[in-house]
C-alpha cells in the first residue's frame, strides 16, 4: 500500500498529463505513460531500487561506503553451491514494516529479475530498466 502522499501525486500525474495529451478519462494509464516514454510512480520506485541494488552487487566502489555490505549475496551467508547463491539474501522480518523497508524491497525486486536481465552485461552504472 503506497503513503497518501504517493497516492496523491500519482492521481495528480495521471491527470496532468490526460491533460496534456487532451485524452478522455477512459484512457488507459499505460497509453498515456508510454507517450511519453514514462513510467508512474511506483514503477519508477521500482527501477530504482533495483539499479541501487545492482550497483551495490557489481560496482561497490562507485558508492559510499555505507553501502558496501548493506545487501549481501546468499553464498556470503551460505558455503552450499545451489541455485540461489546469486540471489540477494532475504532478511526475515517480524513485522509489516520490515517488509516496506528499501533494504528489503532492494532485494525482492532484485531477485523476482529474470535470469537475463541479472547478467552482468545486461546492465551498465547508467542504464535504466526496459
């Protein structure tokens, strides 16, 4: 569930730019943000999270310090070789809001990537999700 806030401001872009686009209110979202080579808010969220996590795995030295074992890979924690190793490894979390946390989604996001998009060649410090 998004904060208030959020939900405002998506409903604020959604209007703006049927607005621009001089669109009826039947129009689909995805039409009026493919227009525009765009993506909402949450999608946007989404992308973010999932390059931040990306740099974090593969160039560590192009970010703070702070962030250097702030995700770790299963086969950190886990000597075993299995078909997870390269996954980013999930925190239990004892309540709702451990699942909110950026941390947490970071990874989610991360590892529900199919396998293509996770290699290394496939994405650069500067590329965005497609």
């Amino acid at each position: 569930m998004l904060p208030i806030q959020v939900l405002k401001q998506v409903y604020f872009d959604n209007k703006l730019l049927r607005i621009i686009q001089n669109k009826p209110r039947k129009t689909h979202l995805t039409e009026l943000y493919k227009n525009y080579s765009a993506l909402p808010v949450p999608l946007l969220h989404q992308e973010n999270l999932i390059l931040f996590a990306h740099k974090i795995l593969h160039y560590p030295h192009k970010l703070p310090v702070l962030f250097k074992y702030y995700l770790n890979q299963n086969d950190d924690i886990y000597k075993y070789n299995t078909r997870l190793k390269d996954s980013i490894h999930l925190y239990r979390t004892n309540t709702d809001y451990g699942k909110r946390s950026s941390k947490y989604r970071a990874a989610e996001y991360y590892n529900d990537l199919p396998e293509k998009k996770l290699s290394l060649n496939s994405m650069n410090p500067g590329d965005t999700i497609k």
